[in-house]
C-alpha cells in the first residue's frame, strides 16, 4: 500500500510543478519580438476633418514630440503631453499622403517615420478593405453554399514594420462538430489594408469548416522580420502559390450511414472526416508558400479514445503562440479539452519545424488534465521566470511542457487573463465552467489558487472582465449567472448583470476604462445613472459566429494605444476597420510590445473569440507614476 502511495505521488510529480506568484518578467533584450512601425493612419471623421493616430513606441524618448505632414507640408507639430493623434481640418476629397516624423530636442530624427495615404473619396469612420469573394459551390449531397468574411489575425508580412490581416472565408455551411453534414472548402487570404489581395489558400476538401477545426497561428517566428501562418492542412490543400500538399485525388469525407440515428434528412455521419492523412504546415505569410508540411500532433488514432465514435471529441482543436524559452516564440497545437488533452510544441527556424515537447494527459500522473480546456486559451508568463505558460482552461501547462496545475472545475467556453488590480500580485484568470457545478470561478494564474467563485447549477457560457466602473478597485467581473457584477474580493457591486453585454471589450474613447462591444455596437457603462449607453453603432456592418457576436478581430491593431474594430460589410464584400476619431491626452507605449497581449491578438481566432487582455493592469487605478511612457500629472 505505502509502494503504491509512494509510486502515485512520483507520477503526479511529472505532472505538477510548484511555482510562485510574480509579476510577468521577460528579458525585453532577449525576447524576439516584431520591428514595428510607426503605424500611421488617417480617418476622415465627417467632410471636413480627418483623424490621424500614430504608435508611441518604447524606444521613442518620453519627451519625444512628432510633426505631421499632409502632401509634405507640416500641418502640426504634437506635443508630448497629449496622446499621438491629430485632427486635421481637411475638406479635400483627393488623395492625400500623412506622413508622421518623430521629434527629439526640436529635431526631427528620421527615426521610424511613418506614412498613410488617405484615399480620394474615402468614406467616412473607417477604412474599407475591399474583399474577393469566393465564389459558393454545391455539395456532394446537392446542398448549395456561399462565403462569408469569418475570422481575422494580423502579421507584418513583408517585414515593412506595417500589419497585413489573413482572413478566414467561413461557407454558409460550416458545421460545428456536434452536427453531420458536408461543408465547403476553407479559404484564406491575405489583403494589405489597402485591398491588395497577396495570396489565397484552399485548405481542401479534407479540411472541415466550423469554429473547431481550424486555429491559424500568425507571427513572425523564426525573427525573420516576416509572419509565417501555421494551421492543420491535409491531402489535397492548395498553397498561394497552386502547389497541392500531398494526394490531390484523396476524398475522406463520410457519405454517411441512414439510420435511427440521422438527424432529419442528413445521414448520420455524412460529411464527417474519421480518416486520412493529418498533417501541419507552415506557410509563407507573404506569398502563401507552403514551406514545410509534416505529420499532425497528436493524430487522430482510435476516435473512441477520445470520448465519442463521431470525432466530435477528437476534432477539438486550440493554437497559440507562446515564448517557451523567454526568447523565440514557439507556436503549439492543442487537441481535445473534453477527454483527453494534448499539446503539442514546434519551433521554426526558417526550414524546419521541430517538436520541443508533448503534454498528454493519457500520460502517467497526468490524468488531473483530461477534460480541463475551454474553448480558448491564454498566454503568459504567469510565474515570473520570463518564459510563458499556457492557462489551459481549468488547468494550466508550463513552459517546459509539464502541468502547472489543474483545478479540476472542468471544461467551459470564456476565459480571461490580466492583472486585475494594481495592487494585486501577478496574473489573474475569470473563467465560466460548463458543469453545473463550478459556476464562474476567479482564481491566481499561477498557482490556480481559487480567489472567490460563484456557484451555479447551470451552464454558464458566458463571462466578461473589464474595468468599467472606477468606484471599484481593479476589473469588474460578471458572467451569465455570476448574481451580479462583482469586484476583486467577489463582492456583488451591481445586483443584476441585465443591460450589461458579456460578449468582447475595447478600448474606444480614450478614457482609462474600458468600453464594450457587442455585435456591431460599442457601449459604456455610466456608473452614476446605472446604465449602458451606446457610443457608436457601425452601421451597414455585420458580426461574426452565430450568437457569438464577435467581429473578425478587436485589438491595438495600427495607431495609437486604442482599439480598433474590423467588421464584415452586410453585403460580405468588404472589411471595415474602424479607428476611435476621440481624441485622448494619454499616450502609452503601444500594447502590441506586450507579449501577453500580443498573443491575445494571435489567439483570438481560436474557437471562440475572446478580447484582448494585456498582462499588466490597466485602468483608472492608474494615477500616479511612469506607466508604458506615461506620466501621470499629479493632482
């Protein structure tokens, strides 16, 4: 009995680590990270004015002012005590070139200038990105379909220091995986933000569509200067270039079986993929370009090994981008989160990609891990050795490829990681549990030490963490049955979450809280008449993934620290990038060079779409000292 005790504990030992709670610490002179650009971009607010904003990057000096240019002739000189954003008095409807210049000690340095050419007509409230839509087809089974704008990443591509967006094409057939039937192909394109289309893959007949199946991980990351796009791809994938990735002829898609088990006239089964090759490429973020393709990890093997003969426990797929060595980012590739959980890490250097390890919970003293992830996932360095870890869900997996910890609450679809407070040590994780059980549950990211929770017998699909009311220290939190809105120590501040959405977050209007967004409509939370009230609605513009409501990406994109929002048209035949056109007198380093919060951009595409979230505190609680760049004025 004592050998048995003794040889249990050893295997979780393998799987369990102990690690303290520090602040994220990355080596900033180490880490590989993207040359950014000035990200210049001019916005034509209504007929008269047009909006500039810039990046305020953490090599610019603190007293660093910027000119700008419109045609070549200086139109304002910026000072640094106000945000990096202009209103220019412009009623000109032809093309006119921005460019913006750094100033140090009243010259101007040639430092990462920047330029934006605002198009001759260019609409009002956003840059319009026009769209080559795919055309629809018919399937096997005589079911038509067609395409629509789905998710988006950005990448610099071509290592000009600027972002292009990778798009995803969802078709009007696209299957979760609880549901049979046959779907179209899955496309991607890469457009510059000027439209210019760069490259289309067709990732294939053998490649399901459905928010499950496809993660793509964009980022530079062999520290060529040039993004790479890595995703799962099988027989019969289409690269940029019209090169076929293994068999063109293969065809793994199930007819299906007419039974007592079919749903309605779709046989049971049809559509499905239980066989054939699995494989995983790296593709040329400029050209499309496959450059390296090999064998999936972890492979499909016996379906039923998974929890169910259907693949709709197997063909449960997660991604990221995480800087396993506190140096060069490493990109993994999860399977399942409701059984069994594997990932699975690679490096690329530029021609080969190599495993660095494999986390499986069928392995001994692992199987604490089985059934822990969510329908996305976060990244950090949640136990401060400069070097990040994956928050898995309920459990989280270390940078070395052993489990952290695991708190046993079981799989659920929200989660999200920030510093909640100023005053709080380390990262925090607000996560929503799918068991009936564990409700809605706020704990350390590091340790999994469980802060408050907030039980519940139902499902709970939903939860949100944003600092929107400043009468409470840090974030607020809520979920769909959270019994209120509730601060730091769990305390319910707000009765009812009613009127509140608990979809994405953004930061819009240049206060130091934060808005939030759902559909196509950015609202904020007025804590002195209690209400949620609407700033801006995008009007001729649609949201992505059924009652999910997200847009095709949300994030510190281009220009200044705040947020833009990139929507599909009504129409489909276009993307709208929406810039905020509110001035603010803060500027802060871009949140881009926090890794943290980077990866939240590169992982937002992930099953289901969850806001960006940096990893330091940020909010009203910040009144005093040097932040990101930023002196707060004494009061």
């Amino acid at each position: 009995m004592k050998t048995h005790k003794k040889l249990c504990s050893t295997l979780a030992a393998l799987c369990m680590m102990t690690v303290a709670v520090a602040q994220p610490s990355y080596d900033y002179s180490k880490l590989q990270q993207e040359k950014l650009g000035r990200g210049v971009v001019a916005i034509r607010e209504n007929p008269s004015d047009v909006v500039v904003s810039w990046r305020y990057l953490s090599s610019d000096p603190m007293n660093t002012t910027f000119n700008v240019y419109r045609n070549g002739q200086k139109i304002a000189s910026v000072p640094s005590t106000t945000g990096t954003f202009y209103r220019d008095s412009y009623k000109g409807t032809e093309q006119a070139v921005y460019t913006v210049k750094p100033v140090i000690k009243g010259v101007e340095t040639g430092k990462i200038d920047g330029t934006y050419t605002l198009p001759a007509n260019a609409p009002s409230g956003y840059i319009n990105i026009p769209l080559d839509v795919p055309a629809g087809g018919v399937t096997p089974a005589g079911q038509k379909y067609t395409y629509s704008p789905n998710d988006a990443s950005i990448g610099d591509v071509d290592g000009d220091g600027e972002y292009e967006i990778i798009l995803k094409w969802d078709p009007s057939n696209s299957h979760d995986n609880s549901h049979d039937g046959y779907t179209g192909n899955v496309y991607f394109d890469c457009y510059r933000l000027n439209g210019e289309k760069l490259w289309r893959i067709d990732l294939g007949r053998n490649i399901r569509a459905g928010a499950h199946y496809t993660q793509f991980m964009v980022f530079d990351l062999d520290g060529d200067g040039k993004a790479e796009i890595v995703m799962k791809t099988s027989d019969g994938t289409v690269d940029g270039k019209g090169k076929v990735i293994g068999d063109a002829r293969a065809d793994y898609r199930e007819a299906g079986v007419a039974d007592d088990s079919s749903r309605g006239n779709t046989p049971r089964n049809q559509g499905r993929i239980l066989t054939g090759n699995e494989y995983l490429t790296v593709f040329n973020g400029q050209t499309g370009e496959a450059m390296k393709t090999i064998d999936y990890v972890p492979l499909r093997g016996d379906i039923s090994a998974w929890g169910d003969p259907r693949a709709n426990r197997c063909d449960r797929f997660l991604a990221c981008v995480t800087y396993l060595d506190g140096v060069h980012p490493s990109v993994v590739m999860c399977r399942g989160y409701y059984t069994r959980t594997v990932l699975a890490a690679f490096d690329w250097d530029g021609k080969d990609l190599k495993q660095r390890w494999v986390f499986d919970s069928n392995n001994p003293g692992c199987g604490d891990y089985a059934g822990q992830g969510n329908h996305n996932l976060r990244v950090g360095d949640v136990d401060g050795d400069g070097c990040d870890e994956i928050i898995y869900g309920s459990c989280a997996i270390n940078n070395d490829g052993k489990g952290l910890y695991s708190t046993g609450m079981g799989h659920g679809d929200a989660i999200h990681m920030t510093q909640f407070s100023p005053t709080m040590k380390g990262l925090q994780v607000w996560d929503c549990h799918e068991n009936k059980k564990d409700g809605s549950s706020f704990r350390s990211a590091a340790t999994g030490e469980v802060l408050f929770q907030v039980k519940s017998s139902m499902d709970v699909g939903r939860c949100m963490a944003a600092d929107i009311d400043p009468r409470n220290p840090g974030l607020e939190m809520w979920s769909s049955d959270s019994h209120g809105v509730r601060n730091i120590k769990g305390e319910v501040v707000r009765p009812t979450t009613k009127s509140i959405p608990v979809n994405m977050a953004v930061w819009w209007d240049g206060d130091l809280l934060r808005e939030l967004l759902d559909k196509n409509r950015v609202s904020k939370y007025d804590w002195e008449t209690d209400e949620c009230k609407t700033l801006v609605t995008f009007e001729g513009t649609m949201s992505n993934n059924g009652t999910k409501s997200n847009p095709a990406l949300q994030g510190d994109i281009i220009g200044d620290w705040r947020e833009e929002v990139l929507l599909r048209t009504e129409d489909n035949s276009a993307l709208r990038l929406y810039v905020s056109p509110i001035a603010t007198d803060y500027r802060f380093h871009t949140f881009l060079e926090d890794p943290v919060y980077r990866i939240s951009i590169a992982t937002q595409n992930v099953a289901y779409n969850q806001p960006t979230q940096p990893g330091f505190y940020f909010g009203p609680d910040l009144k005093k000292g040097i932040f990101r760049g930023y002196e707060f004025k004494k009061k």
